[in-house]
C-alpha cells in the first residue's frame, strides 16, 4: 500500500503557453522522489514522452470537473504547488483568485511560482492566499506578506545533470549564442531577436541556434525558417526539442526569457 504524503502541481496548459510550466514541474518533481507527485492540468495534454510514468497527470477543460477530481483526493496532501501566470489570468486573474481559495480550503499549504514586474499576480493580489510564494528570476526583490517569500536566482529549477556538466570557466571571446524565449514566445520575441541578429553586423561571425517550442505552429516555424535560409551557415532553427541542456552547454552566451 502506497503511504507517501503527497505534492500536488496545479498549471493551466494551451497551445500558446504554459509548456515552460509542465517543463518546470517536471523538473522540480524530481528533486521530490520521497513523495507521490501529482500533476494537474487545465487544457492541452502535453507529450506523452514529457511525462515520467511515475507522475500521475489528471486533465480537465473546467472546474467543475476539476473540483471533481480535487474532492477524490484523500487527506495525505502535502502540499499543492500552482505554476499558472499565463497571459490570460494576468490579464484577468480573477478567476485564479477564486481557484486558489477553493484550494486553501482543501488543503493546508499552497505555493505560488509568481512572475516578475509585470508578469507578477502577487502585485495584483498582495495578500494572495497562499503559504510560500517562489519568483525564481534575477531581479527579484522580497515581498513582505503573509507567507513565506524565495526569489532569486539561487531558485531557479536546474536539473543535476546539468549542472554537473555547467562550463565553469569564462571565455574572453563569444561565438555561439542560444536564442531561446519558451515554449510558445507569444509576443514574437523569437522574430524580434533574429531581426535584430541580422541586421547588426558585429554578429556575422558568430553561430546562433534558435529554439522554435514545442508550442510554436508549424506556419510559424516555416516562415522563420523559409525567410532566412541563406542564413542557414550562421543560424540553424532547433525545432520543439525536448530538452535545452545540450544546447546551452554549446553556447557561450544565451539570450533568453
């Protein structure tokens, strides 16, 4: 009989975001082997190679079928981690209000993985229902609440591996450099970074690849692509991998976000 307590992670899904979301959760369930881990998901299933066979994943497209799946949960949560700040509960986040207290009245302990500036549903909700809040970004600042604040850097979520094989040393010169804007990159980042690449000329002698997300549409990946084949020496387009580890050990610098 299976006894562990359990964590339980919360991220909505679509073809446009939340793919970082289920990358991350993935990446952090297993630093968290001592516990069952259960996986949430409002939307889109991801990949099947994505999802370790150890995990269970429930999906559902509303909430009521989603508090249906909550209420057959037993008492042994430990705790509930939500990873949900996608542009549309940005820019209506009052329906994660309402989600989160559902959720707290369930269950004891919840974290929130926020953004920052303007990415960021604390500022919108100061006083957010939730025991421990995590921004995992440069920049961070603490913000004072009823809960339990980590920001910086130091928690962002690196696999082991990758960090055992992380280059150590800083090279005087810079030539292959990693573009990489998430799994979807909704605001055309992507598009606006290459342009940039192309135009500058002190950038011709270096070697970029650019990520396409597993999100990115197939029109999308084939006018990038297509617009800038006679590049294909110095730029080459790495298409929905399934993991970035390889690719940023190659490079000597990586733009990202």
């Amino acid at each position: 009989m299976n006894n562990k307590q359990i964590i339980i992670f919360r991220i909505d899904k679509t073809e446009k975001s939340g793919g970082g979301h289920f990358s991350r959760c993935i990446e952090l369930a297993k630093f968290l082997d001592v516990f069952e881990i259960i996986i949430l998901i409002n939307g889109q299933h991801p990949s099947k190679n994505m999802i370790n066979r150890n995990i269970r994943c429930y999906f559902f497209d509303t909430f009521e079928e989603e508090k249906n799946i909550v209420k057959s949960f037993k008492n042994n949560i430990k705790l509930v981690i939500f990873d949900v700040v996608t542009n549309s509960n940005l820019k209506n986040p009052s329906f994660l209000f309402k989600l989160i207290d559902f959720y707290k009245n369930k269950f004891n302990k919840l974290m929130f993985i926020d953004g920052i500036d303007e990415g960021s549903i604390i500022k919108k909700k100061p006083n957010l229902n939730i025991d421990f809040l995590v921004t995992p970004y440069f920049g961070a600042t603490k913000i004072n609440g009823s809960f339990k604040h980590f920001y910086g850097e130091k928690f962002f979520i690196i696999s082991n591996k990758f960090k055992r094989e992380l280059k150590k040393e800083t090279k005087q010169t810079i030539q292959n450099c990693l573009v990489t804007f998430g799994q979807s990159d909704p605001y055309l980042i992507t598009e606006f970074v290459l342009n940039g690449i192309i135009t500058n000329n002190n950038l011709k002698q270096m070697n970029f690849k650019i990520i396409l997300g597993s999100l990115f549409d197939s029109e999308r990946i084939n006018n990038l692509i297509d617009n800038n084949k006679y590049l294909q020496n110095k730029i080459n387009f790495i298409q929905k991998p399934d993991n970035l580890n390889k690719y940023y050990l190659w490079a000597d610098i990586a733009i990202s976000g």
